[in-house]
C-alpha cells in the first residue's frame, strides 16, 4: 500500500495543506526543529487508526480533519479521519472497506512501532531488557512469533512435569503417589462386599413368590389387552353409529327409485345445466324481442320498409355519429374564431382611427398606403442623419460664437497690455557696468581697496537690475507674442467653421426636403418631431401587416365554414329519408332544399335529429340482433337434444321443459347415489386411518366370521364394522355396552395395581437383601475412590501432555525467530557495520527478553547493554526493517531522524540498506540535517524532496533543500 495524497486540514500546526503526487520510493521532507516533523509523524501513525484522546497529540485549532488517497494492488480508496472517529476509507466505488483489511490486520502497537518510529522511541528500545510488561510486548512485536510470550515456557513446562510426577509418579502406576489411597480405599471395600452377599436362602424365597406374582400380571394383563381392544371397537362402533345408520337409509332410498326415462349414460350434469340456461335464455329472448317489436311500432306503422330504410342509411348515420364530436368541436372552433377575428378587425380598426383622425375609413386607407416603395432602414437613416446633421449645425454655431468671444478677449487683452523690450534692458545693464568699472577704477587712485570695494558694490547693483528687471520683461514680451499668436489661430479657425457651417446648412435643407416627402406618403400632419416619422412607418406597416394577416384569416375560416355546410346537408339528407318511413315530426329545416342555406346557426337541432336517428338505427340493431340470437338458440336446443337422442314433440320450448322435467329425476337419484358413496368413503377413510382401527377390525373379522372372502383389506375392515353393527339394535345399546367394558376395564386395572404393587414390595426385599448397609457402605467407598481416582488420572494426563507439548512449542518457536526473522536482520546489520557484526540470536536466557550479537572474529555480546548507542540503534533498525519486510503486503515506512547517532560510514550504509528498501516501501524520510540527505542524494534517485516550514509544505530540488537545511533557523 501507497499513499498518494495528504490533505491536512487540522491538526497541530499544520492548517490546509497539501502533499500530491507522492512519490512511490522515498519522500524526504526536510524541515528545522519545530517546523512540523514530529507532528507529521503522528499523522501518519494515526492514518489508519483513530486519534488518541490521550493528549498525545498536538491539538486542533477546531476539529481534527485529515484526508488521504491510497493505493492498494492498483486499486484507490479514499481515507477520512474526522475528530477522534475511526478512519473512514472508501473504495472508488463508493464501497466502505475497513481499515484493517488495507493494514494487514495489524494491531495499532505493531504498526505504530514498526513503521513509524522516532529518534527517541528508537532509543527507548534499549531499555528493552528492563522486563518490563510494555518492553517484553515490544519484543515479542519486534520478533514477530511471540516469543518473549514464551520464555517462561520451560519454566512452565517444568512445573506441569512435577504436578504430573506428584499425581501419579513417572509411570502412572494407580498404587503409588496420590493415586495409592484410593486405589487402596477401592480394594478394601470389595472385601466388604463379599462378606455381605453370604446370606442368601431369605433372597431366594422371595424370588421365587415374585416369580407366582409375575405369571399373574401377565394373564391380567392379556385380559386387560382384550378388553381394551373391545371398548376400543366399542367406541368406534359408537362414533360412526349415525353414520353406518345414514348410509343403510340412502341405500334403501336407492332402491326404491323407480324406472327413469332417461338414459343415465347419455346423461350428465353439464348438459342439464345446460338445458337449464337454454331455457332461461329462451324466455328471455322471447320477451326482449317482444319489448322491442312494440317500440318499433311507436316509431312507424311500416316495420318493415322502416328497417330496410334504417339499414340503406346504416353506414351514412354511423360515419356522421362517429364525425359528431369532430364536427361539434369544428363548429364551436369556427364560432368562435369567427367572433375573434370580428373583434380582431374591431381593435384594428379602432387603433388605425386613432392614428389619423382624418381618415373616414382607416383600414382603406392603411391598405391604400403603399409602402414598399418605403425602406425602414432609409427612413431611420435620413431622420438620424437629420438629427446628427442639426446636433452639428447646433454646435457649430455655438462654436463660432464661443471663437468670437473668445478674439474678442484676447483684442482686449493685447490693448490693455503695455510694450516691453528686453533689449532695452541688456542696454541699461553694459552701460551701469561700465560706469561701475570707471568709479571703482577712479576710487582707486585714492585707496585701491575702496576702489575695488566700490566697483564690485556697483557691479552686483547692476546684476541685482539685470536679474530682475531682464526677466520680467522677456516673460512679458513672450507672452504678448504668444497671445497675438493665439489670437489668429483663433480667426484661422473662425473662417473654417463659417465655411463648415455653410455646407451643413446645404446638407441640412436637402435632408428636411426629404423628410417632407416622408410626411406625405403616409398622408401625415405636420408634425414637430421628425423621428415620429419613423414610428408612424413601423405603425403604419404594422398595421397594414395585421389586416393582411386578418383577411387571410378571414378567409380560411370561410373555406372552413364552406366545407361544415357541406358536412351538415349530407347530415340533413340521410335524416330526410328516415324521417319519410317513421309517423315523427322533424325539424323545419327539412323544407330547405339539398345545399341550401347556412347551416351553422342551426347544427345543434340538426344533431338532435342526428341522435334521435342513431337511436332508431341502434333499436333496429338490436331487434335484428336479437332475431338473430333467437335462431341461434332453438339450433342449441335441437343440438342438445339432439345429442342425448330425447324423443321431441312439435314445440321445441316443450321438449326442453320436459327434457328438464326427467333430467331432475335423475339429477335427484345421481345426488342420493353420490352422497351414498361419499358417506360410505367418509367411514372406510375413517375405518382405515389408523393403524390400531385397521388392526383390530381385521382381527375381529379373523375371530367372527368363520367362512373368510377373499377381498382387498379395506372390504374386510367394513365388513367387519357391518357386522359389528348388526349386533346391536340402537346407538343407545351399543353404549351401554360400551360403558359396562369400561367398568369391566376399571376392575382389571385396579386388579393389575395391585399385583404390581406386591411384586415391588418382593423387588424392594430382594433389592434389600441384594445390598444390606454393608454392601451399599461398600459401594459408595468403591463408586467415591473410583470418582477420585479418574479425576487424578485426567489431571495427570493433562499435565504430562502440556509438558510434552510445550518442549516442542519451545523449540520450533527459539527456530522459527532466528531463522525466518533474525538471520535477515543479521544481515541488515553486516550491511550497515561494514560486516562488523554478522549474525543476531535470542538470548540463551529466553526468561530475559535480549538480543544476542555475534562479532566478525566469533565473539559474541550477550545483551544490548554492552553495545555502543549508535550501535545498538542499529541493531534495532535492522531487526525492524526485517521485520518490516515480512509483513505483506508492504505498508508505507516513516523514520524521523532515526539515523542522527550513525556515525558517517555507517550513515552512507544505511542509506544504501533504506534506498534498496524503497524499491518494495514507501519510506517518509524526516529530518533537518543537510548531510545526511547529501548522502540519500547520492545514494538514490528514487527520492523525492519536500520543505517543511513552520507547518508549510512545498516542493524542492536536492540542492535548494540543503541550503535550506545548511541555513541555521531565526
């Protein structure tokens, strides 16, 4: 098993992050003291298990949550923990799978010790040999057999030797040990026991009056069996009196019957039945077709012409009746689209007066308006080029104006403004340093330092003038300059807009021109908004569209109304021609002529002469289907009749009725027969059910009748009964005997009694003299001691055979270690010490849970204790990692700086031992020592590198890791 994906959402330090993608050797994740290892650690120690409440763990900032993906066998599932709940896994399926199944129903303590282990708990295992209850657990885990579970095996096995010895002694000789007292108690009182059985002639007289007393239980027994067999009879007898009293009355009914008319072979029941509902069909028919007759004549005096009429007319009444419906539904659909389209061309016309209310006739006028010489897209063309043309014409004007103002300014400006001249200033300022020279130089000739004092006075006087005075004037004059310029820019562009707003007035004018001629093809008042012109089009198009529309509409419905008329006079036709054979009054729309006149208006009486006919159609049907029906049924009268060869008079209704008259007759004597033979059967089934009826009838007809029939056994059983029977007169005699038996059965019972009870009483003192208190003092010493020596026995079996069955145990267990655990795990360890050490044993003092080491020269250490730190880490890493590898199929491995102690030859070692491991496991590497994953990146290319920051998680090359881990934390 793999896992693929972590999510931590909560636990610890970490909060939402993610691990994807692991990879399927090695994953180091490399982080500083208190960036997360050990918290990680946990997580995959708890992966598949619940959180422990212990404290143990870091806490959550809400709730624990934690998500896993896994891979198993190339199938995935996802993994949940939830709070302190158990892991939740699911398959991809949506199938729940325990996590036992996934973690090779490993025990939490085996997994957590194997596969995730730290630096410090690695350590603790030196403490190993301490013995104590948690460290012999680890032991036996860290083997695999159980084995520290067993060293007290030969201890044990020892104690259950001298328990067996105890009890019985090497051999299990009954008369030595603790087997001798009783073997002895036992021989003692069978000499007890002879001595008491020496008087005898008081046992053998009893024996033989209980031998008299015997004889004559059996004969009151015999007795007691024949009378039981007689009041059984009896009962019998009495039980079934009625019954056997029934079948002899329905036995002389039988023979009384006189001479049937019928044949009772040609008879049977269905053909009566038969006979039966003929009849009743018969009389039926008559009176419907009798029914009906009289209601065709209500209709017409001419039956006859008015049922050939009806039946000319069949298929048109028929094909209109089935079209009624459709036809109804058709009419309302025409009345009522005629009323919409009425109201329709109402609204329409109402809103074509509203939109010209000069228009006498709006929609003859909207459908004289020809449009199409009109494009919409023209039209809202020209009105939005009018109003961008006026938009502009509008703004050029306000444009012009706003230039005008503003020349006007920038004149007033240039009046108001004064002349400055820049030259003028560069003058002034060479002719005050010249005076300034020739001062200072005149100065001079009387005190050259005041001269030079005074000429430089002068001349910074004169910069002071040029600085400011030069500047302003320049500014001045360079913003007079830069107005003039403004200022006929501002007339350039004064006279391109003038000449602008000439062509668009041109532009403007053309545009209203076209607009106009807009306004007087749709016959439009003036108006002031020119994009009402455009709103009017879509109007008056709309309009024009929907009276097209309307008409069509209008039209259809004509066509449609068109072809109901025609549909309601072909109605009208076939109703004439019934209503000319029948004495009935119909409607006045008959004096139409053939297609004359809207029928619309009207269809409603029509289908009620329509219904009226289809009813006359529908009794005229059935008259002709019940004269049918009234043939059919006299050919089943002749056919029955017929069949059974009946002698038939002229009137076939007759012959049935006297048909029916014989057949119950024998209908009668067949019901008498029957219920003769059900009654018989009834009290055969109940003379037969039982094995004791059965046996004792058939011993009384052995008994009673002298010259045996042969016959079957159930003829033998009635007879007997029959003449059982025949003895008595009445039920009332066959009781009395009955109960007289019974008495007779009380007397022998009570008689029996006692004759039992006198040969109990000679049993008890022979029973007496058989075992006097000697003897049975005798007996309870032997049954005792005998009780007391097979449990003894039983004890001493068990325990010699758990001596025997622990040795061996000891044995195969001590081989089975070294050889499928150890031996691996020895050469684990030769790998990571350099072949230092090359071979691992258990301790020869199993009774304390240690490892034995074996050197490469032959010596040996005999406990952990004398190995070095680093060493005896080792060891148990290679004795782990055996382990490990045993268990199949392989789980994911998790060392978190279990390798800190190794000095650096052993280092390299045991990463070439782990990376050689990562081809089969998935090992979680956690540490912060750069050196150490120098060493795994030279040794594997299988590895893949995480940082690990304050609880961060993100992917890292080697190098950039190790840098990282070089790095000394803030």
């Amino acid at each position: 098993m793999r896992i693929k994906n972590i999510y931590i959402r909560d636990f610890g330090i970490f909060n939402n992050q993610q691990l994807n993608n692991l990879n399927e050797g090695i994953i180091f994740i490399g982080g500083h003291n208190r960036s997360g290892k050990s918290s990680f650690l946990e997580i995959i120690r708890h992966l598949g298990f619940a959180l422990p409440k212990d404290g143990s763990i870091p806490p959550a900032k809400e709730n624990y949550y934690i998500q896993a993906d896994l891979e198993n066998k190339n199938n995935y599932y996802s993994l949940s923990l939830s709070g302190y709940a158990n892991a939740n896994i699911t398959s991809v399926d949506g199938e729940e799978v325990a996590p036992a199944e996934l973690y090779n129903h490993l025990d939490k303590f085996t997994y957590q010790q194997l596969f995730t282990i730290s630096l410090d708990e690695l350590q603790q295992i030196s403490n190993i040999s301490t013995n104590s209850k948690k460290q012999k657990k680890l032991y036996s885990m860290l083997l695999g057999a159980g084995l520290s579970e067993i060293i007290r095996v030969p201890e044990i096995a020892e104690n259950y030797y001298k328990k067996a010895g105890n009890i019985g002694g090497k051999r299990g000789d009954p008369s030595v040990a603790d087997f001798k007292p009783f073997y002895n108690k036992i021989k003692s009182a069978e000499n007890e026991k002879e001595n008491a059985l020496l008087q005898l002639d008081q046992f053998i007289e009893s024996k033989n009056k209980l031998k008299e007393k015997e004889e004559i239980n059996i004969k009151l027994k015999e007795q007691l069996k024949n009378l039981k067999k007689e009041e059984f009879l009896l009962d019998i007898l009495k039980n079934n009196y009625k019954k056997y009293t029934e079948i002899e009355e329905l036995e002389f009914k039988i023979s009384e019957q006189e001479d049937l008319k019928l044949n009772r072979n040609n008879f049977s029941v269905e053909d009566y039945k038969k006979a039966l509902e003929l009849k009743e069909r018969y009389f039926k028919s008559e009176k419907e077709i009798f029914s009906v007759e009289k209601e065709i004549s209500q209709i017409s005096s001419f039956k006859d012409d008015f049922i050939n009429t009806l039946l000319d007319e069949k298929n048109n009444i028929n094909k209109y009746i089935n079209k009624k419906d459709i036809l109804i539904e058709r009419i309302n659909n025409n009345i009522e689209a005629k009323e919409e389209l009425k109201k329709k061309r109402m609204l329409l016309e109402n809103e074509t007066a509203k939109l010209n209310s000069k228009w006498d006739r709006p929609l003859k006028k909207i459908e004289s308006i020809d449009i199409d010489d009109l494009k919409q897209s023209e039209i809202a063309r020209n009105i939005e080029d009018y109003k961008d043309t006026k938009e502009e014409l509008k703004n050029i004007k306000e444009e012009k104006y706003d230039l005008k103002q503003e020349i006007k300014v920038y004149q007033q400006k240039i009046e108001n403004m004064e002349d400055y001249n820049p030259d003028l200033i560069i003058k002034k300022t060479y002719l005050y340093a010249l005076f300034s020279v020739i001062t200072g130089i005149t100065a001079s000739f009387f005190n050259i330092n005041t001269g030079i004092y005074i000429s430089g006075a002068f001349l910074f006087i004169t910069y002071i003038f040029y600085s400011s005075r030069y500047s302003f004037h320049q500014k001045k004059s360079s913003e007079k300059e830069e107005i003039i310029d403004k200022l006929d820019s501002f007339k350039l562009k004064l006279e391109k807009i003038k000449n602008k707003e000439d062509k668009k007035e041109k532009e403007f004018k053309t545009l209203s021109n076209i607009l106009e001629n807009y306004r007087r093809k749709l016959d439009i008042d003036d108006i002031e908004s020119v994009t009402l012109i455009s709103d009017y089009y879509r109007t008056v198009q709309d309009k024009k569209s929907r009276l097209e529309i309307l008409k069509s509409d209008e039209e259809k419905l004509n066509k449609k109304e068109n072809k109901i008329n025609i549909d309601l006079h072909s109605i009208l036709d076939s109703i004439r021609i019934i209503s000319n054979s029948t004495a009935d009054n119909t409607l006045n729309l008959l004096e139409l002529g053939p297609g004359e006149g809207n029928l619309l208006n009207e269809y409603q009486e029509i289908f009620i002469e329509l219904d009226k006919t289809a009813d006359y159609l529908e009794i005229t049907e059935k008259y002709i289907e019940l004269k049918r029906e009234f043939e059919e049924l006299k050919k089943e009268i002749n056919n029955l009749l017929s069949s059974i060869d009946f002698k038939m008079k002229s009137n076939i209704y007759d012959n049935l009725k006297l048909y029916i008259k014989e057949a119950e007759k024998l209908q009668k004597y067949i019901d008498i027969e029957a219920k003769y033979n059900s009654k018989k059967n009834q009290l055969r089934h109940t003379l037969t059910s039982s094995d004791k009826i059965r046996t004792y009838l058939l011993d009384y007809y052995k008994k009673h009748f002298k010259l045996k029939t042969a016959g079957a056994e159930e003829n033998l059983i009635f007879e007997s009964f029959a003449d059982l029977y025949s003895r008595y007169s009445s039920l009332e005699s066959a009781e009395k005997e009955h109960q007289k038996v019974l008495s007779d059965l009380e007397i022998k019972f009570e008689d029996l009694e006692e004759i039992d009870n006198q040969i109990n009483r000679l049993n008890n003192t022979m029973e007496q003299l058989a075992s006097s208190e000697d003897i049975k003092n005798a007996h309870q010493k032997i049954n005792e001691a005998r009780i007391n020596l097979k449990n003894l026995a039983e004890r001493y079996a068990v325990n010699k055979s758990v001596y025997f069955i622990l040795s061996k145990l000891r044995e195969r267990i001590i081989n089975r270690a070294e050889d499928e655990l150890l031996t691996p795990a020895a050469e684990l360890l030769s790998k990571i010490t350099d072949d230092e050490y090359q071979a691992i044993e258990t301790s020869d003092d199993l009774e304390a849970a240690e490892f034995k080491t074996i050197l490469a020269d032959g010596s040996s250490l005999d406990s952990v204790t004398h190995l070095s730190r680093g060493t005896m880490e080792q060891l148990f890493l290679a004795v782990r990692l055996s382990r490990i590898r045993e268990i199949k199929p392989p789980l994911p491995v998790v060392l978190d700086d279990s390798l800190v102690n190794f000095d650096h030859s052993h280092l390299y070692n045991t990463v070439e031992v782990i990376s050689e491991f990562a081809k089969t496991h998935q090992i979680f590497i956690l540490s912060c020592h750069p050196h150490f994953l120098r060493f795994l990146k030279d040794a594997s290319d299988n590895v893949q590198y995480w940082k690990l920051d304050k609880g961060k998680f993100s992917r890292e090359n080697a190098d950039n890791l190790i840098k990282y881990l070089d790095k000394i934390p803030n």
